[in-house]
C-alpha cells in the first residue's frame, strides 16, 4: 500500500506507534484504535475503542474505509489467562468478524509472537513450519489468535498474514520489559553507588520497532496471504551482552554497574531464534538497524515520554524477561 486508508488496532501502543509512523510516512491515512486514552500519535487520528469489549457496531464503523488493518494490539505478560484471552482471542475474533461484515475485504496484517512456538532447544533457529507448542498463558492465548487469523482467511473471510514477532527494542521500549526496565534503573541511578544487576543466562533474538515497522508494510503490499512470517534478526544475543549495550549507551561509567549473573532463566524458555529466510523471499524485508544502534536510541529515547497507550504486541511487553 502506497496510500489508502490504515487503521491500526493497538496503534497507541509500543510497536503500534512505529506502524503508525511507517504508515503515514508512505502516505497513508492512519486511523490508531486504543482500548484507553492516552497520549497523540503523531500522524494519525485516534479513536478509543476496546476490540474485545465495545459496540461491533463501532468497530464495523471505524474499519468502514479501511483499505489496510493491522492487528497490533496485545496485553503485558501475565499469569491472569481471563485478561490474556480478551487481549489476545477475543478481540481478535471481533476483529474478525467486523471485517467479514465489511462491503469490501481490507488487507489484514496480524502481529504473533515467537513464543507461539514454545521452548526450542539451545541453537535452534526456528521455522515456521515448527509445529507450535506454547507454555505460558501468554504464548497460548497469542497462538489462538494466529489459528483465528488462518481461519478466516482459508475460510475467504480475510485477505492477510501473520508476522511472528520476536522480543522488540527500540525508541518506546516500555519500562515493563527487560531493556525499558534497565534504562529506567540506569537513568534513576545516582551519585556513587554502583547499581546491582542480575542479568538471566538467556540468549533471545531482538529486533528493532522500526524494523517491525517496515517488515508490517511490506506485509501489506506483498501478494502473501494465509501464511506466519517470521520477523527476527535470526541471531541470538546473550542478555548479558544487551545489558552491557546499553550502559556503554547510558555512558555510566561500567565501574558503577555490578552485574551477577542468573541460573534462572525467562519465563517461557531461555533461548529464542527465529529464520528469518521467508521473510526475505516472500516479503524482500531484511532488519536494518543494528542492536548496538536500537539499544543506543532506546537510551536516548528513554529520556522523553514515548507516549502511554495499549500494551502492544506480545513481544513488546515481555522482551526479555
């Protein structure tokens, strides 16, 4: 799409903002859903609206010119499976279904997550023709959601795909995961007093908002549909090497940093790594901002407000943990 109608569900969100800012910079108008007021997103026109729970009604209304959706819209990571369905299930099902009663059928573009693939052994990096077997509450509501997506569109009721996004960083990163957690302790930190951090064994694949960003509007001028694209860097990076970019970002001086390390790994499992082939063929996407960069604006992003909104997407809220 070079121009048109977007209408972003989660748009005031993490990933949602860089979508929206992808969006309205190839000239589209962008239409940003958020289940809760919050802070302007620059660019587009913001319509509150909670997918799982207001009018069906009001979101045929809101999707009536919409040339383009992406499902962007997430819940934080939590044990609470009642909140994890309504975020991740239900409204997408209304999403679903709201489309279906649309006179036309906008291109659809739906976020996943990698750990809608579950625990994968150390060095793996996975395909999506990996049969999916998630753990956590999280992973499992996500993958519903996915399944619906497919559905509809083998069923003709949706033309789109499913990007299966891993752990996010970049300018926004929210406070609630590893890196925007870290860089709020780094900026509280003051005088002489070395700030302690325990850092888990983990190894995770990271990429970058922006990277996202372009990888959801590839998606949604590419002739694919019915199919799960892996959007990742295809490297995995050790947490502690992460840490370590980011207070040589913070310009700490690293004598003020203690770091221990942690035999605990995340929740979900400890390594992630996605191939990333088929995005490249099917999509011609590739990440372009390295992690050095990412985690050095996430940094000088930290310092301004991003904006407060909807989670987001699956990944933005748990990166790291």
């Amino acid at each position: 799409m070079g121009s048109g109608t977007a209408v972003v569900v989660g748009g005031t969100g993490f990933l949602g903002r860089h979508i929206c800012a992808a969006l309205t910079a190839r000239g589209n108008d962008v239409v940003a859903v958020a289940r809760r007021p919050g802070p302007p997103v620059e660019g587009a026109h913001v319509v509150q609206l909670d997918a799982a729970r207001g009018s069906l009604g009001d979101l045929v209304a809101v999707l009536k010119d919409a040339d383009l959706v992406v499902s962007a819209a997430g819940d934080v990571w939590a044990d609470d499976e009642a909140r994890m369905a309504a975020a991740h299930v239900t409204a997408v099902d209304r999403l679903l279904d709201a489309m279906a009663r649309l006179p036309h059928r906008p291109r659809l573009v739906h976020l996943g997550s990698v750990h809608e693939y579950g625990p994968v052994p150390d060095g793996v990096r996975v395909a999506e023709d990996r049969p999916a077997a998630p753990v956590s509450v999280h992973g499992r509501t996500k993958l519903a959601g996915t399944q619906a997506v497919l559905r509809s569109v083998c069923e003709g009721r949706v033309d789109g795909c499913v990007l299966r996004v891993v752990n996010a960083c970049g300018p926004g990163t929210p406070e609630y995961s590893f890196v925007g957690r870290l860089a709020a302790r780094l900026r509280a930190r003051t005088g002489d007093t070395p700030l302690d951090l325990t850092v888990a064994d983990d190894r995770r694949d990271y990429i970058d908002a922006r990277d996202v960003a372009e990888a959801v509007d590839l998606a949604a001028r590419a002739p694919v549909t019915g199919r799960i694209i892996n959007i990742g860097r295809g490297t995995a990076t050790g947490m502690r090497q992460i840490a370590d970019l980011l207070v040589r970002a913070s310009g700490i001086a690293p004598h003020l940093v203690r770091e221990s390390g942690g035999t605990v790994r995340g929740r979900g499992a400890g390594w992630t790594c996605v191939d990333n082939t088929l995005a490249h063929r099917l999509l011609g996407w590739a990440p372009r901002v390295p992690l050095e960069t990412s985690l050095r604006d996430t940094w000088t992003a930290s310092a301004v407000p991003f904006g407060a909104g909807d989670p987001g997407t699956a990944d933005a809220a748990h990166a790291g943990h």
